[in-house]
C-alpha cells in the first residue's frame, strides 16, 4: 500500500506510525484468544488514531454481529474480556447502514460529521446521542479482510481527538490508510485464531466421542472415561487451590489444563483393542455367553439320571413286593442324593458369581466336586467340572483370571503405543505419556510453577 503523507501528519509522525503498527501486528499474531484478540485491535485501534469510541463486527451471514463496543469518555466496554454483554440487535447487511455499506462495498468510509452526512442512515448513532447525551461526529469504517480477501468484519471509529486540545476532528486520509492496514493485519490474526480455536474445538469433540464409542461399547463401562476426566479435573483444579501442603508448588496453567484434559478423554483409547467379552465379563464362567448355562444343565442331567436309577430300583423292589420299609429307605436315599445334588449345584452357581473374596474352604469344595466324575449320554466318563472351569470358578477376587487380567491391564500400553503415533502439538506433548501410564505406573515429575515457565 502506497501512503500519501498529507498536511495533518508530519513524515516523522507518520514514521512513528508505521512502526507502531508493525508492532501491533507482531503483538496481534500472537494472540490466539479471540476475546482478547477482538478488544486488543479495537484499543489498539483507538490508541493509534486517538479516537473516543470503537465498534467491532464479524459478518455472520447476512448480518454484522457486535463484538466489541468501546467509548473511552462515557466509561463504556462490552464484549471480549470486559464480562458485559452487548445486547443490541446485529446489523442486517444493507446499504443504507455505514458499517454493512462497507462490508458489501469493501471500502473504507471517512465522514467527518454524521450529522452532516445524507449518505447513510445515522437513526442509531442520533438516537444514542440523544439518550446518552454524547455527539457523534467524525466517523472511519474500515472493513476487515482475511488472506483470501474476503470481508470478515467491519472496524468503526468514531471522534478522533486532536491530542493536544482534546477537540474532536475528522480521521485524517493519513490514519484512513493506516488503520486499513491494521484492519487487513487484524483480519488475518483473527482468521488464524478462530482457525486454531476451531481445530482444537474439532479435536477436542472427535476425542469425545471416541471416548463415548468406547463407553457404549460396554454397559459394564458407560460413562467411565467421562467421569475419570470429570474427577480429574477436579483433583487438578483443587491442587491448584493448595497454598499449603505437599501439593502447594503444583500449579497447572491453562495449556496444561488441556493436556491433561485431553489425556483424561483418551486415557482408555487402547479399549478399541481388549475383546468384548473380557471387557464384559460380568461372572466368572462368562465369555462370548455365560457358561454356568451349561453347567447348570449338567447338574440338572446328573439329578434326572439319579432319580432314573432309583425309579428303576423302585420298580424292581414294587416287582417283587418288597417290604414297605425297604421302598421308604431306598426313597430317602434318592431324596438325600438329589438334595445333595441340587445344594452341589446351587454352591456352583453361588461361586460364579464375582464376590468380595473367595476362602480356601470354598476353593477346595470346588477342587473336590471336580473331581468326581458320571458316565454321559455316549458313555464317556466326564467330571462335574472341567479345568477350565475349575480355573474360573476358583477365581479369588472378581471375575476374570490372572491371563483375562493382563489381557485387560494391557489396553494402558496399547493406548500408549497408539497414542504415540498421533503427532500431537507442542502443548499436547504429553498427552501419551499421561494417558497411557494410568494403570501400571505412577510417574511424578514436579509441575513448573508459572513463574517457572
């Protein structure tokens, strides 16, 4: 841009200008919160051409939406940081309205006085004048463009203050060109920041709803990873609470916060991983499906084939008109055979189901109940119990073996090793190491302070 010094700048002001904006472009392209980001270039703005007041607006649409109204004399800030927000209505893209006239046209507008301008409707800027008692005079309206030359908002200034009087002048064609550039710089750090904002707003939802695929996966764990992240968070807030304690130099900025945020949300990622029937497997006996089915039948075969035999001895003893004494006796030997079964076979069922611990005395029923053995339908000699299933039903703690433990402890490492691949930021960078070191070990590194940092 081309600027053409004019009587209202001297060459050494003007110098001084320039190098004051190239220093807020360096101050605006490192801001990436875009509260601050919006009020710094309206201050700036401000700053820069000694003017009174300053409107900033994004387009949305078809309407310029208020982000930061300022005005130095009344004592008024809304938007950005300030916590108070604007309440008026956005501005609807018509010509007739300044602001929207050079969001549609891309062109700057310097009026000197708004109240000798017929150019535009100045309804709004009257009738606040009128409440408020202020006079709107002069009036630069520059729009914002990003690097693909597209008009992303509108900057408005309003008085320019003579800086030795205080009296209120038009913005001279000298800060017209001045503020363009500062718009056009403003422009493209914000573009940027909504740009790294919505990226880690992406990633941030995408590494949510992994998280919840992976808590639907299994009824056993829904809502698990949420509830780690939300009690993490917790902790990490109330740490930084300490003044006292072996917690009081741990203290976690903002960039932090995030990471170990993200790492509360990925911390089972490696679930992907663990098959579902050790995720879920709520009994002792259980895989793709419950196996106390079988064994419940086996029991219920073994009580059938009992009262079989002593329904054949009946009928033999009925056969020869046995003594009534006899047929009683032979009825309460099947009776306490069948009890002994049928409390054989509840005991079982207790035992698969995963408790707070199980004794030896129970571990060694099971061990002796295996052992006793039946002839089945084929004629094969089978125990009450298979190995297997000895293995399960005696499990101590829980519901899953020591194999099913590791396979399940495993996920930690596999969510380190998959972690590990994804080229996290500078402020993510321990994201893996968080996350993938949650159940094996415990690693504690003193956290800088932020002076530190």
């Amino acid at each position: 841009m081309k600027f053409q010094w004019s009587d209202d700048l001297s060459a050494g002001v003007l110098k001084r200008q320039i190098m004051k904006l190239v220093d807020i472009g360096r101050a605006l392209s490192g801001e990436r919160n875009l509260d601050k980001l919006l009020e710094m270039i309206v201050d700036e703005a401000c700053r820069f051409t000694n003017a009174d007041a300053g409107t900033l607006y994004t387009k949305e649409g078809e309407y310029l939406k208020f982000k930061i109204l300022q005005n130095v004399s009344m004592n008024i800030r809304m938007g950005g940081c300030s916590g108070k927000e604007i309440t008026f209505p956005p501005v609807e893209l018509k010509e007739s309205n300044v602001s929207a006239y050079a969001a549609i046209k891309d062109v700057s507008v310097n009026i000197p006085d708004v109240y000798d301008s017929e150019l535009f409707d100045f309804t709004g800027p009257k009738k606040f004048d009128a409440t408020t008692k202020y006079r709107t005079k002069s009036m630069l309206v520059v729009p914002m463009k990003n690097h693909e030359n597209d008009v992303i908002g509108v900057l408005q200034l309003i008085n320019a203050q003579e800086r030795r009087t205080g009296e209120v002048i038009p913005f001279s064609a000298d800060f017209e060109n001045l503020v363009h550039s500062l718009a056009s710089q403003a422009a493209v750090a914000f573009t940027n920041a909504k740009l790294i904002k919505d990226m880690e707003e992406l990633f941030s939802a995408f590494v949510k709803v992994m998280a919840t695929a992976i808590d639907e996966k299994s009824p056993v764990t829904g809502g698990h990873i949420q509830r780690v992240a939300e009690l993490t968070m917790m902790m990490a807030k109330a740490m930084n609470a300490q003044k006292e304690g072996p917690f009081a130099h741990v203290y976690f900025n903002e960039d932090q916060m995030c990471e170990l945020r993200t790492a509360a949300w990925m911390h089972d990622i490696g679930k992907v991983t663990t098959p579902v029937n050790v995720v879920e497997k709520g009994n002792k006996l259980e895989a793709i499906f419950d196996r106390i089915h079988y064994v419940e039948l086996r029991f219920d075969y073994l009580i059938q084939q009992t009262e079989k035999v002593y329904f054949q001895k009946k009928a033999e003893l009925l056969e020869k008109h046995a003594e009534k004494n006899e047929i009683e006796n032979l009825d309460e030997e099947m009776l306490k055979e069948v009890c002994t079964l049928k409390e054989m076979k509840e005991f079982v069922l207790q035992c698969n189901r995963p408790g707070e611990f199980l004794e030896n005395e129970k571990t060694e029923r099971l061990k002796n109940i295996s052992q006793l053995t039946y002839i089945d339908a084929n004629g094969h000699e089978q125990n009450y119990l298979s190995e297997d299933e000895l293995k399960n039903l005696s499990i101590r703690k829980g519901s899953i073996t020591e194999e099913e433990r590791k396979i399940m402890q495993n996920h930690a490492a596999m969510t380190l090793k998959m972690l590990k691949q994804i080229p996290f930021t500078k402020k993510l960078k321990n994201v893996p190491c968080f996350a993938g070191t949650h159940h094996e070990y415990i690693i504690w590194e003193r956290i800088p302070t932020w002076d530190e940092r």
